[in-house]
C-alpha cells in the first residue's frame, strides 16, 4: 500500500468541513421551522455525513467490494481515492474522474439542486408572510420545489460517490419525502380550498413543467 493509498482516508477533518459546508449551506437554503421541515432536513444532513464519512473516512463499500474488484480489475488500488467514484471504476476509465462527464454531471445536478432550494425558499417564505398559497415562479412549474431539490442533490451526489449505505438510503428518503409532500397537500386543501385545487390541477407534483407560460395563472 502507497503513501497516496494510506493518505486517501481518515481524514475526519475534512469529513467534518465538508458535511458542515453541504448541511449548513443547505440550512441557508430550506431554513426548517415546522417539525415536518426538520425530518425532511434531518434525513438529508444523514446522507451527506454518511456520504462523506466514506468518501474520507472509513470507506466501507470499497472495504466490501475490495477483493471483488482486484480480481475483475487487475492492477487496480482499490483503496485510491480515484477508485472511490465507483461508476468510473466500473465502467473501466483511466485518468482523472473529476473530468469525466458523469463527474460534471453530478456536479449540476447538486448546485442545480441548491438553486432550486434557494429559489423555493424565498417565494415560500414570501407567501407564508402572507398566509397566503405559494403558486409563483417555481412554485408555478412544480408543486414541491423544496423537496425535489433535496432529491436532485442526492442524486447527484449518487453519481459521483455512491457506497451501499447511501444507496439503500436514497429510496428510503424519496419515499419520505413523498409522504410529507402529501401531508402538505392535505392540510393546504383544507386551508385554501378550491384554490388549492386549482393550483394542484395545473401544476405537477414532481416533475416540472418548462412551457413558456405557466398554465396557471396565480392570485396569491
């Protein structure tokens, strides 16, 4: 084992700096109040620490694939931290794999995710001022920006260091994350009515829609 293999984990502090940049600057974005706010933020901030953990820590899925992935890939360090971006090194590449296209990939569908979030808090924080429905902006394209800005993330990070804890996590989360979108759903009919309705009617749940003019066209 090389100096460069030795050195690629145990490197808490830098698992400590990272998930605190991603969490804290998440928080920036979300700003949790309500309980339900909390565990959709909570069941994030796990995946990152678990993600990063192994990313400079203790490498657990490449510990378990280790021998598997000596004897498929001759001549392969599989505790380097380049063999670490799983996807590359099944896929065969050689080189760099922060220049690979799945790399560039992930890293747009994490910031890509953070302005979603940044954009969504601050036309929902405008409404709930308000006590009034969020159906601006993107809260005209898609009705659950905030949570589908959590997902993309994850999912961009999958991309780029997926291990078998973040792997299992991941539909687990999805599926809570559902959940509370429908709790949401709830009480916002009970509180907005027919106009809540109408928006629902109008506008996707998960997937936005990019039309040139929104279908719906908001009171509030």
């Amino acid at each position: 084992m090389n100096h460069e293999t030795m050195s690629a984990y145990g490197l808490w502090t830098l698992v400590i700096i990272n998930s605190a940049v991603f969490i804290l600057f998440a928080y920036s974005f979300s700003k949790p109040k309500a309980p339900r706010d909390w565990r959709s933020f909570g069941g994030f901030s796990a995946f990152i620490v678990a993600m990063f953990t192994e990313m400079y820590g203790v490498p657990v899925t490449i510990y378990l694939l280790s021998g598997w992935l000596q004897r498929r890939y001759p001549g392969l360090d599989p505790l380097s931290h380049d063999a670490g971006h799983l996807w590359w090194t099944l896929a065969g590449q050689h080189g760099n794999p922060h220049f690979g296209a799945l790399h560039i990939l992930s890293n747009l569908f994490i910031f890509g995710g953070f302005i979603l979030l940044s954009v969504a808090w601050n036309i929902l924080y405008r409404a709930q001022r308000r006590h009034a429905l969020a159906t601006t902006g993107i809260y005209a394209r898609v009705r659950h920006p905030q949570y589908v800005g959590f997902i993309t993330i994850m999912f961009g990070f999958l991309l780029q260091w997926p291990t078998i804890l973040t792997l299992a996590m991941f539909p687990f989360l999805v599926w809570m994350y559902v959940r509370l979108a429908h709790t949401e759903e709830r009480e916002a009919l009970h509180e907005f009515g027919r106009q809540y309705e109408e928006y629902a009617a109008a506008t996707p749940r998960w997937i936005p829609h990019w039309s040139a003019e929104p279908t719906l066209h908001p009171r509030a």
